[in-house]
C-alpha cells in the first residue's frame, strides 16, 4: 500500500472534497511567500532582540510588541520543558519521516527525545491546534516513532507569523481523528460531499468550482 503523505492528510481532515480538487490539479507546491513565514521560526531569538522597525520588514501579522510578548511565553514554557535551545537552533530541519501509513517532511526534529515540529504559515486558533494540523502532527510523531523504534507522545506545531508555539499530547481523541483522515483519504475515490462548516469555504481557492456561494462583499455589507 502506498504512503499517504502529511499534506493529504492536513487537506483530508480540512475538507475531504478539497483534496478531491487538488489530486485533480495535482496543485501540492505551498505559494512562494509560505517559505518567507516558515524561516521565521529559525529565528526566534533574534526576532525576541529585533526592533520594532525590524520586525516590521517581516512577515508577521501581529504588532511587534504583541510579537516579542508572545515569542517571550513561548521560550518561557519550552526552556521549563528544556525545548527551547533545540526548537530555535534544530540538528535537524525538513527531514523525510516515513512511517507505516504515512510519510512527509517535518520542519524540525528534535531529539531525546525525538520529537517533530510542523510550521504553519496560517493563523493559530485561541487555544491548541487546527484540527488539520493536529492530524499532520499524529503523522509526523508517528513516522518519527516508526523511524526511532520508540514511541513519540508529543508534537509541536508552529504558527511563527503569529509568534505562537503550541505542544500536543497524542491523546486518544487526536489518534482517532488521524485515522479518520487516513481513511478519508485512503478512499477518496469521486467527489466527496461538501463541509458542512461554510466558514471553511470563504478560505477555500476551490470554491468556484466546488459551487460553494461565499459571503461576498454585497452579503457581508448586508445587500443579499
Ligand atoms: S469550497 Fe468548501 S466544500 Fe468546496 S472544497 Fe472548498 S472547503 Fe470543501
């Protein structure tokens, strides 16, 4: 059986019907400015020194000050955990993990113990993860146990443009819905129904096609 990959995944758990879209166009390339976010999650530190006028040339999307404060919290929680040392300065970065089902790159991989880390270009949620990245990050932790012969109960993702690093436990729920996604995408076969959640629509580069009616700027200023 083949692997399915991280980014199948992520697609599968946002919306099985847009991954049906993108197998069709065989569209995986990120867009250009996704590479510009993930290289700030290589420097934290220097971005935790920058000034304001600095951090402005950069892709983030908060004001600096609120950039510095969150990145500060981050380090804090991660030196207790004594992450952080590894997380800015990683041994290993894009590495190919395969596991038995799935197989992608991870942006970091921390070791003893190891650990994957998944940079999101996007914003985070309040609290945690996206559901999407939380399927990619029970994949990565995965392969990177199958590879190290040992279990991996941790994963981290990064939303650097936002200043925000979250860590997940692989808990039960997590695990299920990973194996919910590798289902989804294990027999994807035809077009999916559509989500439910509309708001994952306005988001959605697929939603002409998909025939999806977004809010437009008439609905949104109250005309439709
Ligand atoms: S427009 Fe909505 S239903 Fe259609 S593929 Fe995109 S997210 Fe899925």
């Amino acid at each position: 059986m083949s692997y399915v990959t991280f980014g199948d995944l992520r697609t599968a758990a946002y919306c099985p019907r847009k991954l049906y879209y993108r197998r069709l166009e065989d569209d995986h390339e990120p867009p250009p400015e996704v590479a510009a976010i993930r290289e700030l999650a290589f420097r934290y530190e220097r971005s935790l020194a920058a000034e304001d006028a600095e951090l402005a040339d950069e892709p983030i999307a908060v004001d600096p000050d609120s950039y510095r404060s969150r990145l500060a919290d981050a380090r804090e929680r991660l030196e207790r955990d004594g992450r952080w040392r590894e997380l800015c300065s990683p041994g290993e970065r894009a590495v190919l993990a395969t596991g038995r089902d799935c197989r992608g790159i991870v942006h970091k991989l921390l070791t003893e113990p190891p650990e994957p880390s998944l940079i999101s270009p996007g914003r985070p949620p309040d609290r945690g993860v996206w559901e999407p990245q939380s399927v990619a990050a029970v994949a990565a932790a995965k392969a990177v146990a199958w590879e190290h012969g040992r279990p991996v109960e941790t994963a981290i993702v990064e939303y650097p443009a936002y200043g925000a690093i979250r860590r997940i436990r692989l808990g039960t729920r997590r695990k299920a819905r990973y194996r919910r996604a590798l289902r989804t995408v294990r027999s994807l076969d035809g077009p999916p129904p559509r989500t439910r959640n509309r708001s994952k629509c306005e988001a959605c580069s697929y939603a002409d096609r998909c025939g999806v009616r977004t809010r437009t700027l008439r609905s949104l200023l109250g005309f439709d």
